[in-house]
C-alpha cells in the first residue's frame, strides 16, 4: 500500500474508504497535471503532489501502527487473561 500511497495518492485514499480525501487528491492530481503541460509551472505540480503524496504515505504509516499496536494490546491481554486465569485455579486448589 506505501508504493500506492507515493506513486498515486487519490487512488490510495479511495482505496482506504476516506473519500473526501480521495476527492482532494484527484482535484491536486487533474490541477499538477494541467501545471505539468505549463513548463513554467512545473515546480508547484510537484509540490502539489507532493503534499498530497505526503498525506497519503503518513496516513498509510498511522494506520500500519495502529494495526501493530491493537495486535499487541490483544497479545498482551491474552496473557495476562491466561495467567490470571492459571492464578485463581493454582488458588482454588488449595
């Protein structure tokens, strides 16, 4: 999903069901085009897509973060669950 998210912004927020922001990036995408044909111009195209490039990539990353910490969290609740568990049966047994 990063290679989407850097190579073409406004499908990746499709793709991630946030349309506003798919919306967002494929006006800067039509608008960095239409600044392309302009040779003068062509440094704002790259930072408009740039921008929109960056979006995408961070929000790619926050989402792989939040994944990576909610199975941890689940991992670790797991645990301590089981050892809690394995306390109050080593507790009733005696």
């Amino acid at each position: 999903m990063i290679l989407l998210a850097i190579l073409c912004p406004p499908l990746y927020f499709f793709l991630s069901g946030k349309t506003t922001m798919g919306i967002l990036g494929a006006l800067s995408a039509i608008l960095s085009i239409f600044l392309l044909m302009t040779v003068v111009l062509i440094p704002a195209a790259l930072l408009l897509w740039g921008i929109f490039g960056i979006a995408a990539i961070r929000h790619c990353k926050r989402e792989e973060a939040e994944e990576l910490l909610t199975k941890h969290a689940r991992d670790v609740g797991l645990q301590v669950a089981t050892q809690v568990n394995a306390a109050r049966q080593t507790s009733g047994d005696k």
